[in-house]
C-alpha cells in the first residue's frame, strides 16, 4: 500500500499493522485491540453517547471491555492515519449508518472489528468498504445460501470436498469480500450478498491480489488478505 502524501501509516502504534493493500491512497491498519496496548487507553479517550449507551447495553463485562478497547484502538489509529491526537478525531455516522470523520470532508473511512480485532479504512472522498472476520470453527455451509449465487455455492461445496480447511478459510475471505464491497455501497448487508459477485476460484491463493467487482451497477477494486488469523477486505468505488 502506498498511502498519499496526507496520510501516515499508524505502524508505529504499539501491536498495529499496516496492511499492504495496493490500492492507492488508502490506508488500512489493523490491530488485535484486545490484546495490546491499544486497549489500556480505553479510559483516557472520550466515547460518543451513541458508543458509551451501546457499550452499556453489553452485560457481559469482559464484552463491554473487548469493544470500549476496540473503539479507543479505532480512534487511536485514524488519529496516527491523520497525524492528530486520538482525542481529536471525531466520529459521527450517516443516517444510512455509514462513519465519517467530523471535520474531514474529504476524507473517507470504514471500521469493522472481530472477535476483539478492530481495523480502519481511510482515504479520499471515494466510497470506502472495509471488513474483517477471524477465521474460527462454524458451519459455515448452511450459511451459503444466504450470501452466494447458485455457482458460488456450488463452487464452496465443491471445494468443502477437496479440501475442508482451505474451504473454510475461502468462506471467511468470501464473506469480507461481499461486505466491504456493500459496506463501500452505503447499503451495507442490507444491499444483499447476493448481488456481489466473487469468482471463488481467485480466493485462498498465497499472495493476495487486486480484484475487480462489479455490483449495483458500480465497479469497486478489492483487495483481500490476512493478517495472522483474520482476513481484512477493503473495497474502493466511485465518489458517493
């Protein structure tokens, strides 16, 4: 990834990982917010009333814990993206449910966490998707006929017989794929799996390419990898 003369790349967070995407002027950093540093700044940054009443919500407390870590660690990152203090980076949200950045116009963003790992997009004004997921033990092929078209599905069947493990693997890498292309939509999953087309025989290969997809009419460059044991997917389309 080669991020644009505006943006830094956030690595020097303690447990942070600049993701090497390729797509140009976008930034994505990932971390295991759970797990580092990140998380003992919880109490130190402000939360939204929106973030501190959803927190509230979580009753079990090492869950409240995992996401008032998780967005203390997506603030710190875009504040390290941007070069200002965690503090100052403002979040707000669309009434389509899409983040910006209070005071960055010309900035776009994305969050998506999993399992206590937290990751941010961020780049020009053009339509950003990001999404993550750890891999981990699901069944997972029930769930097919709820996001794949009919050759997807049997293509994730057909390698679920080949090989189960990497079939597994496929379906997470899948699965953020579709999203962070809906979620660069504006509609997010509400726009429907379905209608995002993803060759299943491009995914599961060792180095990760750039891939083209077309969806609502609208062309997004996608880019999909992994960062120890969670995929992280980026789409960037056309200006919203």
């Amino acid at each position: 990834m080669q991020p644009n003369a505006n943006l830094n790349s956030g690595s020097s967070l303690p447990g942070v990982v600049a993701v090497q995407s390729g797509i140009s002027g976008v930034s994505v950093l990932v971390c295991d917010s759970a797990k580092h540093g990140l998380a003992q700044v919880t109490d130190s940054l402000p939360t939204s009333t929106t973030e501190a009443e959803r927190a509230a919500r979580l009753r079990d407390p090492a869950a409240r814990q995992r996401l008032l870590a998780s967005l203390a660690s997506a603030r710190a990152m875009l504040g390290a993206a941007l070069g200002i203090p965690a503090r100052e980076v403002s979040l707000g949200r669309t009434e389509d449910g899409v983040p910006f950045l209070a005071g960055y116009p010309d900035r776009a963003i994305s969050i998506s966490r999993s399992e206590g790992w937290t990751a941010v997009a961020l780049g020009n004004a053009r339509a950003i998707g990001l999404d993550i997921e750890q891999v981990r033990p699901i069944d997972w092929q029930p769930m097919l006929s709820m996001i794949c078209s009919e050759t997807e599905r049997d293509q994730m069947l057909a390698l679920a017989d080949a090989s189960p493990a990497r079939a597994l693997a496929v379906f997470f890498e899948l699965w953020t794929m579709k999203e962070a292309v809906l979620k660069a939509s504006g509609k997010g999953l509400g726009g429907g799996a379905k209608t995002v087309p993803v060759p299943v025989a491009s995914l599961g290969q060792p180095v990760p390419v750039q891939q083209e997809v077309i969806a609502g009419g609208a062309r997004y460059a996608v880019w999909s990898g992994r960062v120890e044991d969670v995929f992280v997917s980026v789409a960037v389309g056309d200006a919203r």
